[in-house]
C-alpha cells in the first residue's frame, strides 16, 4: 500500500464518526422529475473522473456512454438519451454541465470527506432514470487532496460461515447429521458445493425487477440472471466462483474487493455451476444417507446443476437491523448460512433428484444472512 492509501485509509477511519447523517448521504432529487429512459433505448451510464488542480480544486471528467450533451437545445423537448447533466454536492445543487469536462473551485468542498454525484438530465431538465432511480454516479471525495485523484477507495472483504444450529459434526473427516423438518435423520459423508457470485449493491441501484424487465426485452429470457444484483459492472463482485466441502464445513475468507461506491444497502448470493463451465457442470453435490420412521439407512446422492441467487439485504452485525453500509473505514461481509435447515423441504421418497438439489439450493440461499461490519 502506498503511503497516500494508508493516510487516506486512516483519515477515511477517523472521520466514520463525523460522517454526514441521512439529509446530506441520500440521492435526493426534489427539484427534478425522474423519468425512466424509454423501452427500447440504450441504457445510458456515467462515470466521474477527478483529479486534482494544481492551482485550485479539481478537474471534472465525467465519461459518458449512450449519452450526447446538447447544450444548444436545452429548455427544449426531452429526447432519449441527450440533454445534460446536474452536479450536486453534499446533497446540495451546485452545477449544470453541458459538456464532459468542469472545473470545480475548492471553495466548493467543505473539510474533509465530500459527496460529489452527477445525474444526467434531458434537454427539459428532468431526471433520465432506471427503475425510478436517476441515472448517473456518486463518489466521495477527500477535499486536501493536493495531487492526484482525490475519490475514496475502500475495500469490502467477503467470508463465508456457517451456523450449526441442531447439525451435529460426527468426527474428523467423517461428515456430520441433521434431522430435518419432515423428519428424515440425515448423515452426510461427501459434498460440495460451489458460489458462483457474491457482490454488493449500491443504495442507489435501480429495482432488481427494473433491471430484469429490461434484459428480458434486449435479450429474451435469462433465467439464468435470475436473481442476480446487476448485470452491469459491479467493482464489489467478487472474481470467481469458489468451491466448499460440504462434508467438512469451514469457515474462510473469500477475497477482498476495492470499490468506491459511496454506500450500500443489499448484497446477491448466487448458488451456480463454476464460472466459464457448461451447463452439465454441477452447483452443489451431497451424497449421505437417510432414515425415518423405521426406514433406513438409504443411501443418497444429489447432484444439481440449476442456479438459485437472491438479492439480500445487508444486516447490521451488531443490531441484525437492515442499515446502509458506508464504506468509510472499509466494509467486512459474512455470509452466514444454516447447516441445520440445508435439507428442509427435502422428501427423499417423494422427491426426484433435480427437485431435491433445488430445495437445498433454495435453502442454503434463503436462510442465509449478510452480516457487515
């Protein structure tokens, strides 16, 4: 870590407790209507570059994509995909941009930690959104940076745990039993089972149904997608897929991922076969034996190659509440699943195989809680 990232890692951690309150962190546009880019025009998007001027505050690059600055027309018909763009600065309107570059005075900023988020507007100044949401992109800015890029990166670190509850471990390297809600007595001895994605979602995302809807009219079907948080770049989602023993769980950290999204509010667990791998690939395997009601021991094995995500919402992990995460001071996630309710809804005598590996999928996925802190 160079000693630019370590100081600013250090301010980043004393200033968590004077970091602005709900007023000053949240998209906010009262002044402005949003209104969905219309069915069948390209997404546009934005991304804001900065860097620091040598005389004064800093320079603004906002780079654009399905996206045309129309100054001439302003005050004008909106049309898709053209107009320009509102700065806003600590919640506050400061600027109108006609064009991708913008010279920000220092005066601008207060001391410390900024909230720097640019929109991008039609030619009739309404709001060009996604789902409800304004289109465009936020960062924080550390306003005595001198030189260089002044936006604040932190890291978000991902760990998967799992919580016991009534599963019993049967020894080293011998598996573990559970009795599930129908009643079956459960031994496993061999397993695993794979996580195809884990990422954060901003706060300010578009819904996941918008998001779905409008895949589904470029692309057709993806039940594939399913669930999943974006389909756009996400700086938090992690690289690849990972594998775990089922018959050995273990605690483990994951990987560490640097973003600059200001804040988030839900994470997607997504349960699927090995990234680059063809459908026959599996996404959980198990294999064990059952007994109920004087039955048994049954010897089983499910093999499951479907996909099963939801998005969740990120928990406290002090409170259990459901709170925004700033990434201030940086971002830990746990994935905390259940080992003791993996095979509820799991008939053995009256289920196939593809339907048991579903439920289990399903369990694994919905039972499980993402812990930050």
């Amino acid at each position: 870590m160079s000693f630019r990232s370590a100081w600013l890692s250090a301010f980043a951690l004393a200033a968590a407790a004077a970091w602005p309150q709900a007023s000053d962190v949240r998209r906010v546009h009262p002044d402005h209507e949003i209104v969905d880019i219309p069915d069948g025009a390209p997404v546009p998007s934005a991304a804001i570059e900065l860097e620091a001027d040598p005389v004064d505050g800093f320079n603004l690059f906002l780079a654009t994509a399905n996206f045309t600055f129309t100054p001439g027309a302003v005050n004008g018909e909106p049309a898709a995909n053209e107009g320009h763009a509102h700065l806003y600065l600590n919640g506050r309107k400061t600027a109108r941009l006609y064009a991708p570059w913008r010279h920000l005075s220092g005066s601008l900023f207060r001391e410390g930690v900024n909230r720097l988020e640019v929109v991008l507007n039609a030619n009739d100044h309404t709001t060009w959104g996604l789902g409800g949401e304004p289109i465009g992109d936020e960062v924080l800015v550390y306003a005595q940076t001198t030189a260089g890029s002044p936006i604040i990166y932190a890291d978000v670190a991902y760990r998967v745990s799992w919580e016991w509850g009534a599963a019993q471990p049967l020894g080293a390297g011998s598996g573990w039993t559970v009795t599930n809600d129908l009643g079956y007595a459960i031994r496993v001895h061999a397993g695993r089972l794979v996580t195809r994605n884990l990422e954060l979602v901003p706060c300010h995302a578009p819904p996941e149904e918008k998001l779905s809807a409008r895949l589904f009219q470029r692309f057709g079907p993806l039940a594939a997608h399913a669930g999943h948080g974006s389909v756009l770049p996400n700086a938090s989602r992690i690289s690849r897929s990972f594998e775990e023993d089922l018959a050995r769980p273990a605690d483990r950290a994951v990987e560490a991922r640097r973003v600059r999204d200001p804040d988030y509010c839900q994470g997607h667990f997504l349960i699927a076969r090995p990234s680059g791998t063809p459908p026959p690939a599996a996404s959980l395997e198990i294999a064990g034996a059952w007994s109920r009601g004087g039955r048994g021991p049954t010897p089983f094995a499910i093999r499951g190659a479907s996909a099963y995500g939801r998005l969740k919402d990120l928990l406290d992990a002090s409170s259990g509440l459901a709170e925004r995460q700033s990434i201030v001071g940086g971002v830990r996630i746990e994935v905390r699943r259940e080992l003791d309710s993996m095979f509820d809804g799991v008939d053995f005598e009256t289920m196939s195989e593809t339907e048991q590996a579903g439920r289990i999928a399903r369990s694994l996925v919905d039972n499980a809680r993402l812990l930050a802190q």
